[in-house]
C-alpha cells in the first residue's frame, strides 16, 4: 500500500543514516625522519572544513564533510592530513527550507566524529602525538557559508 496521508495528515518527515564511509584520506609527512629529532614539539596547527551536499537518487543525499589539518613546527611541514568523510542520507518529506540547515549543519554534525577518529589514527600510525580535532560549530560554518553567498551575489556598487 502506498504512503497515502489518511484523513488529509501531511506525510511525516523521514531522516536515515544509510551508510557513513571514508571516500578519501591522505597523509604526508614531508619533512620525516628528520621532523622526528632535535627539536622540542611545539607544533601549530592549521584546519579547514568543508561540507558539500548532493543528491544521489530519490530521497537520498550523499554528503561529504573535507577536514584538512597541517601541522607545522616553525615553518616545516610536520605532517597534512585530509579525511574526506562521507554519508548516504535518507531525507523525504522536509520542507524546502529545511533541506539546506539539514544538509550543511546536522549531517556534517553526524560525520564529524567519524572524521576526528580518522585523523586521530592516522596522526598517530605516522608516529606523531595523538591530535583530537576540537569541536565545530557547523551552525557557526553554515551561517558564514550563507553570509558569503550573499555577499557573493551583491553587485558590488551596493556593499558601499
């Protein structure tokens, strides 16, 4: 039987984590061995996220969050780390303007710990201290996306 609304109910909004995987990952460490000795580890950190959101059939979304962290001491690359970290979405029934805060800030809030643990293992296996990444806001993330967007889309003779 289909999923006909019985006394005129609106359909029920549906959210589904199908399958979360890693769709890519990589790691250099350009400057090993010699980034390993002589010297005290005192590293900074750099990390930049990214989200991007599509559809991938009928009510499903895959969604990929892009996490890169460099490390440096001084101006040596200690190591660059990019998990790409992706997630199949059921998502039916929401209305419109609910579809862009759900793909760009729930989903990623989803896969980030997934991404963390990934980047966790792979600073380690290369023989670095463990580097938890810190918590995201994607809300934060989302809202400046938009800002920039818009800002994009301003002729340029009325942000004056």
């Amino acid at each position: 039987m289909a999923d006909t609304p019985v006394g005129g109910e609106q359909p029920q909004p549906r959210f589904e984590i199908q399958k979360i995987y890693l769709r890519d990952v990589s790691l250099e460490c350009p400057n090993s061995p010699t980034v390993f000795h002589g010297r005290q580890w005192q590293p900074e950190a750099g990390l930049q996220l990214n989200t991007q959101a599509k559809a991938a059939g009928e009510g499903l979304y895959e969604v990929m969050l892009t996490t890169t962290l460099t490390v440096k001491l001084g101006e040596e690359t200690a190591y660059l780390v990019e998990v790409q970290q992706a997630g199949l979405f059921t998502v039916i029934d929401f209305p419109k303007e609910q579809m862009g805060p759900l793909l760009g800030i729930h989903c990623p809030s989803v896969l980030f710990p997934f991404a963390r643990e990934a980047v966790a293992d792979l600073v380690q296996k290369a023989g670095f201290p463990q580097h938890l990444l810190p918590p995201v806001s994607f809300e934060s993330l989302y809202a400046q996306q938009l800002q920039q967007q818009t800002d994009a889309n301003t002729p340029a003779a009325a942000k004056h």
